[in-house]
C-alpha cells in the first residue's frame, strides 16, 4: 500500500477547488443508513443570508471561535489555528469553549448574538442539537463557518469544512487487515453518538473489515471520544476477553486509553493499536513500535480556511461559499511516521 493515502497537495487541491466551485446538485442532509457515509460531499450553497453588506476593507471585526470541548489536544490545536489565522487577517478573535454541553454551547450562541459579533467559527456538540444555534445566528446576520463537526443540516451554517472520515477509515481498515490478517478478534471504541464522525469513521471501517468472515469483532463500545471513558472500558472488555488481536479506535485520545489498559493489563505485546486523528502521542506511539496506525486529520488547514472564508464574507462581501467541503486524509504508518509531527506534516 502506498504510504501516503492521499498526499498533501491533493488535500490542499479539494480545498482550492472545491471553494471556488458554483453551487452542483442539491443533495440532501446526510442520513446515518447502513448503505452510505453519514458525511456527505454535497457542495450545495445554502440561501444567502439576510445580512449587510461587507464590512469596510480596513475594519476589525469580532469573531468567536466555538469549539465543542477543550479537554482533547486535537481541538486545542484546531481552536488556537483558527484564533491565530483571524489575528493575522486583523480580527478580533474570543474562544468559547462549550465542554461537550450543548446548552453551554447555547448560551455561548446568545451571548455573541447580543455582544455584536460578526462570524462564528463551529465545532458543534451535536449534529441535529445544534441546528437550532446556528440558525439563531443566522437570523441574527451572522454567518457560521463548521469546522471538522457537520450539523446535519444544508440552510443553516454558511459553509462546512469536514474531514473525509469515511474514506479515511476505510483506507485505515484496509491496512488493519494487512496487518493483522484475515483471521482474529477486534475490538471497536466509538465516539459520541451525537457526532457524525463516530458513524462516519466506524462504516468506513466496517466497509472493507467486514468482508473479511475470520475477522470477529467481540466487543463494540462507545469511548465518547474520552480518554478516561476509553481506559476504562477498554479495561473491562479486556477482563471479558482473554485473546484480542486488535483494537479500532475513532480517535486518538480513546486509543491512548486503551493503550494504557492494554499496558497496565500486560498485554501490550499480543494487542494491535489503530486510532484516527494525527495526535502527537499516537504518532509517537507507532514511531517507537507500540501502535501501529492513525490518520491523520489536517485541523490547521481547516481552521485556516474557515477563517479566511468568515473575511471573505464580512470584507469583500462573498456569499458564494460551497455548503461541504471534505479534506482528504493521510494515512500514518511506521512506513512513513516520520513525515508527520505536531498534528500535520512536517513542514506545516
């Protein structure tokens, strides 16, 4: 298998051309339905918002920055990307963090309608409860740029920038079987039932793990994207299940959880380690030959391109922006582990 799934300029190629392009087909909002990906592809642009006309070439405005939770190392880096980039474009930038609560996540959506900003960058706690939100907002004038979390929804936000997690993980379930074989058991860690990713990430796996009859997965569970949800059950499947060749978890922070019951359980030899999302740890993890894969997600680039559409909007007065645009993946392995750090590639 080619060690780089998708390389980085086909990832900065999709963004490119995919912001420049009209509206295409209308596609409806993505169903969670055993046949396809939750995450849709649809770059169907929402009705034009009832909002002024574009802000003076030289004004600061505020914009908020909201992200479903700060207890997790990859939203730390995609918050502060975005914060950084609204600076270097001459905005006011505030993080809100909403702590996984979606009526946190509410209050923080009326308290920026009412202190007059003017853009809001989103990573949403739910898929279908935080519609509402950022219909608010847009009925306040104020456009929403999703980044990485879609809500399920095609007229609300202004745009949504999301990970190709389907074919991320199907790239990923791919060299599982490679690795493991087509013989053995498995275990699944999910993510929040409330995300699309969580049902994303974990069809993508299945589509190429689940033609294979010897592989057996004896336990799925949800690790709710946490690393102490995550150590904990992972400890408890292991008590249940006395051989386990492998364990799928939907992100990172949850595969260094169950990296740490594999280890307090003695089994780190016996058990293979897969995550998803680029964390430091687990690349360092599968560089010292103690994991074996993740993909890794691009929350930079996204960040950086939210905040470059939210000036586009409120300073050259652009409404054209395509409604989902899908980042391609790469793929880590201990083939190429040492092109990545900090969350990207190298030379990010």
């Amino acid at each position: 298998m080619n060690s780089h799934f998708f390389s980085r300029k086909a990832v900065l190629l999709v963004v490119l051309l995919v912001s420049l392009a009209g509206c295409q087909e209308k596609q409806t909002a993505p169903q969670k339905t055993d046949s396809q990906p939750a995450e849709s592809t649809s770059t169907e642009s929402p009705p034009a918002e009832s909002t002024p006309s574009a802000t003076n070439p030289g004004e600061k405005a505020k914009i908020a920055v909201i992200v479903s939770t700060l207890n997790n190392p990859w939203f730390v880096v995609l918050t502060d990307a975005a914060k950084a980039r609204i600076e270097e474009l001459g905005h006011e930038a505030t993080i809100f963090d909403s702590q996984s609560d979606t009526a946190k996540e509410t209050s923080h959506f009326e308290d920026l309608i009412a202190a007059g900003y003017k853009a809001v960058l989103f990573n949403c706690t739910d898929a279908d409860g935080s519609i509402a939100n950022v219909r608010r907002a847009k009925e306040a004038g104020i456009p929403v740029f999703c980044i990485d979390r879609e809500i399920n929804a095609t007229d609300a936000a202004t745009s949504q920038i999301l990970s190709d997690s389907y074919s991320g993980c199907a790239a990923l379930g791919e060299y599982f079987v490679s690795v493991v074989g087509e013989t053995g058991k498995w275990v699944e860690l999910m993510g929040t039932s409330g995300d699309n990713n969580t049902w994303n990430r974990s069809k993508g796996f299945h589509s190429v793990v689940d033609r294979f009859e010897g592989l057996k997965m004896v336990a799925q569970q949800s690790g709710e994207f946490d690393q102490g949800k995550a150590l904990e059950v992972m400890e408890t499947i292991l008590q249940a299940n006395p051989e386990i060749d492998a364990v799928f978890c939907a992100n990172d922070v949850m595969a260094m959880g169950a990296y740490q019951a594999i280890v307090a359980a003695d089994r780190q030899d016996e058990i293979k380690v897969f995550g998803f999302d680029g964390a430091d740890d687990v690349v360092r993890l599968i560089r010292e030959g103690k994991a074996q894969a993740t993909c890794m997600q691009f929350p930079k680039l996204m960040a950086r391109q939210a905040a470059e559409f939210a000036d586009e909007y409120l300073r050259k007065g652009r409404r054209d922006f395509p409604q989902k645009i899908p980042v391609d993946v790469e793929l880590v392995t201990p083939d190429n582990v040492d092109d990545y750090a900090d969350f990207g590639l190298k030379e990010d």
